[in-house]
C-alpha cells in the first residue's frame, strides 16, 4: 500500500463515524425541538391561542417542556417525539384560535351536548327550564309504575338509639 494512502485511512475511519453517528444524539431534538416546535408554540400564543383555544396550547407548551426534560436526560428519541407532539398541538391551536377570533364556531359533535345546550334528563333539546323540569318529573312519574306480579309484607320492629346506647 502506498504511503499516501496509508496515511489518509484514519482520517476516513473518523468521516466515516461522524457520519454514521449523525442520527445519533440531539440532531433531531435541536432540529425539532429548538427550533420547530418553540417556533409554533410562539405562533401559537401570537394568534391568542392561550385565550380563544388553552386546551390545546397549554398542551403544547406542556408537551414543549417535557421534550426539553427528557433532553436533558439524553432521552433523545422520546424528546423528539414529545417535540413533534408540541409543534402539532401548537398549530391546531392556532388554527382553532384563528377561527374563533374570526367568529367561525368551535366544532362540536353533534352526539355531544355543549355546555350553553338545555337538554331533559333524556338527553333532548329544550328550549325552556321549566319544559326541562316538568318533562323530567313526568317522566319520573311514568318510570314509578312498575310491572309484574308479587306482594311484599312484613313487619318491622326495633329499637332506635342515638348516641351509642349501651
């Protein structure tokens, strides 16, 4: 082997390991973490979605945080994807605070009763409380009457004590 040649293999062993330990470690993290999902949580806030949408943004900034622990654990690969989390929850939440401020409605499902709904005990639109009331004792009044066939009897007889008698 020639001498040249001879002195450029460690500088090739030590390329060839820089390059196979580049998915290694806090490349991802600093990528994703430091700069992505800082960058949309901040977004997020910018748009006012710690006031029109908190679930999702303080999840974020929750999500946000914990990647930053687990960095410092070295746990790069759960970091990540505590990072790539944050960054998502962070742009639905400055989606959904765009929308409200906008005055478009927050999707609901419709098998779901808002908060600002009045439905009777059965789960039914209202319009007032008092149809709300009367339909629910009503109705209470229907489930009283019951089917079937037996009697009860008995007797019943003791002595009450208050205060732990003897």
């Amino acid at each position: 082997m020639p001498r040249s040649t001879a002195r450029h293999i460690p500088r090739l062993i030590a390329l060839a390991a820089i390059v196979a330990c580049a998915g290694c470690g806090p490349f991802g993290y600093l990528k994703k973490v430091a700069s992505e999902a800082t960058r949309a949580v901040a977004e997020a806030e910018a748009a006012g979605a710690e006031e029109y949408a908190p679930y999702e943004y303080w999840g974020a900034v929750t999500y946000l945080e914990q990647a930053k622990v687990l960095m410092g654990y070295s746990e790069y690969e759960r970091s990540f994807d505590f990072g790539e989390r944050a960054k998502d929850l962070a742009k639905e939440a400055k989606l959904k605070a765009q929308r409200v401020k906008k005055g478009g409605s927050v999707v609901q499902d419709e098998d779901i009763a808002a908060p600002t709904d009045m439905v009777d005990q059965e789960g039914k639109p209202v319009d007032t409380l008092e149809e709300a009331q009367s339909g629910g004792d009503a109705d209470a009044d229907a489930d009283a009457d019951a089917d079937g066939e037996g009697e009860v009897e008995g007797k019943a007889s003791g002595k009450l004590e208050i205060g732990g008698g003897e």
